[in-house]
C-alpha cells in the first residue's frame, strides 16, 4: 500500500500535467457514472405502463382511470360536438394499448364545455331567404325558422334574430342557436283596397252591359 503510495507521489512529482489530466478523466468517469443512476431513477427507466382505453369517458373518469395506471391526463385541445356529451374524451394521444413510462402525461381531446361562438360576416337582412339559410347553414346553425311576412318583395328576408338579439354584421351567436328569419310574402293584390272594389263594380257593369 505504501509502496503504491510512493509511487503515485512519484509520479505525480515527475509527470504533474498527466497526472492532473488522469485525475480529471477519472473524476469525469465518476460523474458520468453517478448522472446515469440518478436517470434512471428520475425516468423511471424500466418501469412502464399500458395506456389504458379512455376514449367515450368523461374528462374526470378518463383521468382516474389514467392515474390508476401511473399515469396524467392532460387536456390538448377541445372541439364541438353538438352530438356528444361536453367534456367527454374522443381522442387520446399515446393511443390505448401503447406501453409507455410510468408518471407519463397522456395528452387528450375532449368535446367543448361551451357550445362554439360564431360571428355573423355578411348581412342577412335585405338578402333572399335562399342566400340566408345558405349562409346560416354553412356556418353551423342547422335551426332555422321562416315565418312570413307582408313585404312589397317576395322572397326577401325582412328580419333575422335569435331569442336574445337581431342578427347584424359583427353579431356573435352560438352555433346552438335558433334563428327565425322573417321572409316577405307578394302582395294578395296590387290595388289599393278602395281602387280594388271600384274595379270590380266596374268590370260588373261591363258584364251586364254585354248582355243587354
């Protein structure tokens, strides 16, 4: 031992700049060595988890059954869906069955909690029904109702609105909403009323004079 002793001192005398650099690189080693253990236990490496099938689940039961396999529900996006439950899972992303870490986030897309907000961008009013309803319908609102109106046009959309508000240029609505259209009806004649029955009288008048 002591021999072994003498001989780094020794050496160290003759060779310092060597042996400084095997210091360095032994030292090196060393902390190369011990950041790979603390991975390992900071990644969990060698411990996984199957992601279990959440899809058709609410958010709350999705991230119980996720923990329940040492894993995290984390919300990614959220979309509409008129036709399903707010907040249920229709996507998740590792996908079921996939094995992953364990303390893993499992990133899911849930239907919205709030119905999606639209912007009415061109009139509605003062256009034809067809052009109105088209428009509604492209943007998402399949409730639409047209109720007659008298008008001077046929055909022309007098007024438009929801429960709440008329719908102008700039008017946000959402997509769930109803919409009542009132459309103008043609006239049941062109006459003024009094005008009206002095015609008649007189066609009248021309019928019996015929037949005289």
């Amino acid at each position: 031992m002591n021999s072994n002793a003498s001989f780094i001192k020794r050496f160290y005398g003759k060779h310092p700049i060597i042996a400084n650099l095997l210091l360095i690189i032994v030292c090196g080693c060393v902390l190369i060595w011990l950041a790979l253990l603390f991975l390992d236990s900071w990644t969990n490496h060698g411990e996984t988890s199957t992601v279990p099938q959440v899809k058709g689940m609410s958010y709350s039961q999705a991230s119980l059954v996720l923990g329940e396999a040492d894993l995290k529900a984390e919300i990614s996006d959220s979309i509409y869906d008129r036709y399903a439950a707010p907040g249920t899972v229709i996507e998740s992303w590792p996908r079921a069955g996939a094995v992953v870490k364990r303390g893993r986030q499992v990133y899911v897309t849930i239907t919205a909690f709030s119905p999606k907000m639209i912007t009415i961008s061109m009139p509605v009013i003062g256009v034809s029904s067809r052009q109105a309803i088209s428009y509604l319908e492209a943007l998402g609102i399949t409730s639409i109702r047209l109720v007659s109106v008298p008008s001077q046009y046929p055909d022309l959309v007098e007024n438009a609105y929801t429960s709440e508000k008329t719908l102008n240029v700039g008017t946000s609505l959402p997509i769930t909403s109803s919409v009542t259209l009132e459309v103008g009806t043609a006239p049941v004649d062109t006459f003024p009323a009094d005008q009206l029955d002095i015609a008649i009288d007189d066609a009248i008048n021309d019928i019996n004079f015929d037949e005289n």
